[in-house]
C-alpha cells in the first residue's frame, strides 16, 4: 500500500489566514522553527495507479496539483483518483468536494447520514450526486469490512473498516436534522488493509480512546492519530475563550502519549495539527517530547509504503 500525506494540518491550515497566535506570527515572520501545512488530506493506493483521497480537504486543489501520481495520464479529461472516503461531514473534510465536479467519474464512500448532510440538505454537494454519470455513493456500514472500488465497480485491491468514533455533527447541521440520524454515524475512522494485508489506522478525530479501538491500533503497520491540539484548555488559553479539545472532539497529545503508550507495533504519526499547537515547533519542548515518545509529526508530502 502507498500513502501520501498532502496536507497535515486542522481546519484553517498553518498559518491560518486569520489567526496571529505566536505560531502563526513567527512563520509569517520567517522565524519559526518549522513548517507550513495544508489542512489535512491523505491519499491511499494499493498498485500506485488508482487512488483513494481520505476525505477531501478545501486545499484539494492545490494538494493534487503538488502531487504528480494525481495528475491526469492520459485523455483530455482523466484522473487517477478513483473516489473519496468520508470520515464526517466537518467542513474542512468535505468542501474539496465542490472542486472534483468536472464530470469525474468518482466513488463516493460515506455514513448514511454524513450522505443524508450532504446530497440531501445542502443543494451544492447535491449537484456532486445529481449530475448522470459523474458519482456513485455507497453508504459504508459500521464495523463491516468493505472493498474500495470505483464508479464501475473495479476493485482496487484495499479493504476498508470504519470504526466509530464520535457522535457529534457539524454544528451546521440543524437540531432537528440531528434527530432524524445516527448517533454513531457522525464521525469514523478508517482500517484499510492492502492485498498484501499491511494496515493503516487512520484517525483524524479521536473524542476518547477504548480498549477495542488500542487494539485495533496494535494491529496496524502505521497509525495516522488526532494531533489537533496538545493541551486540554489550548485554545482557551490562547484566545481567552472556546471549548476544550475534548469538548471539540479530540484527545489532547499529551493525554495521548501516556494513554498509548503501549500501543507498540505501529509507525506513530499525529496528523491534523492545530495551528495553536506547540508541537509544530520543532524547537519546542512539547515535539522533543513527542519524538522522545517514539512518535512523529506529520508534514505535508510525506510519503511511505506499507
């Protein structure tokens, strides 16, 4: 299986276009000991010719165009992006939708109700859904193995898993349309296992960590885990308001790091970075901490084969 990690970073990318926290401020000043990153967005291939985007991040456009195995081959119009796996329906994970509508012939793997959000309340993702020919949706059941194929069926040699992580929508997503869905179908993560039989744990949001899903991790050759934010009250502190990041839906690195400590057997990778993040600062104690604990951080353009 290849991976290729185009973009790193939470919603808003690094440096957010409208935040001026010291991270943001020293890489605008050239003085920051670290990098840029897009939001976040990884794609997947088991043969190197028929690839999978891990969601679709508003930087797409940009992050296909830096990416030469994405590029068209053949044709007028061609791509080898065969389709789309969609963990939630948060905005920084499906607005790159809206770019892939140039009569593309596309797979469209989703929840039921992250589907329901999308085709059938918003009228601009429902074009991705109405025009003949263009896209094909099948709404993944939880916990069930499937194989990632594209818009004519052909298997591309990847089995996928989604896992239940969150069960909390966008809040988007009107009150009343949050009654009428699935509690466990708001936000997953994804296993995907190649012919071969290698495994990816990918894991952008991560609320709380159980025992089922530290195993599933144990089971994986890497792990792609929710490095939003370091600290519980980050952005409180930062901005003197807001809600925690387990509030926000995710575990804090420096929760994480003891709480998966014995999760041994993959490569350990935090992905969807928050620009608030110290670990982004590769000066800082907070990523000497992180690498000390066997872990990475992940930069735009990184990629591996499993």
């Amino acid at each position: 299986m290849q991976i290729k990690i185009l973009g790193s970073a939470a919603g808003g990318a690094f440096p957010q276009w409208n935040c001026a926290c010291s991270n943001c401020r020293a890489v605008r000043a050239g003085t920051f000991r670290g990098k840029p990153r897009t939001q976040t967005q990884v794609a997947v291939s088991d043969d190197g010719r028929s690839w999978f985007l891990l969601g679709a991040s508003p930087d797409l456009r940009l992050q296909i165009e830096a990416t030469p195995e994405l590029h068209p081959r053949e044709g007028v119009r061609q791509s080898p992006i065969a389709g789309i796996v969609l963990a939630n329906a948060d905005l920084d994970h499906v607005l790159g939708l809206l770019l892939l509508r140039e009569l593309q012939p596309l797979r469209m793997y989703a929840t039921a109700s992250v589907r329901r959000i999308l085709c059938e309340d918003n009228s601009m993702f429902g074009m991705l859904q109405r025009i003949p020919d263009q896209t094909a949706w099948s709404d993944l059941k939880l916990g069930a193995h499937f194989h990632l194929c594209d818009l004519h069926g052909e298997d591309s040699g990847l089995r996928c898993q989604a896992l239940p992580l969150s069960p909390h929508y966008p809040a988007y997503v009107r009150a009343e349309r949050r009654t009428q869905l699935a509690m466990g179908e708001a936000s997953v993560g994804f296993i995907i296992e190649s012919h071969a039989g290698s495994r990816l744990a990918y894991m952008p949001a991560v609320p709380r960590l159980e025992d089922a899903l530290l195993r599933q991790f144990d089971a994986a050759d890497v792990l792609l885990f929710d490095g939003t934010f370091w600290s519980d009250d980050e952005l409180i502190r930062v901005q003197a308001s807001g809600q925690t990041a387990r509030q926000m839906g995710h575990v804090p690195v420096e929760s994480a790091l003891g709480e998966l400590a014995g999760v041994r057997r993959p490569r350990k990778i935090f992905i969807h970075i928050n620009n608030t993040n110290p670990t982004l600062d590769e000066s800082s104690s907070q990523y000497r901490q992180v690498r000390e604990a066997g872990w990475e951080v992940a930069e735009d353009g990184w990629q591996f084969n499993l």
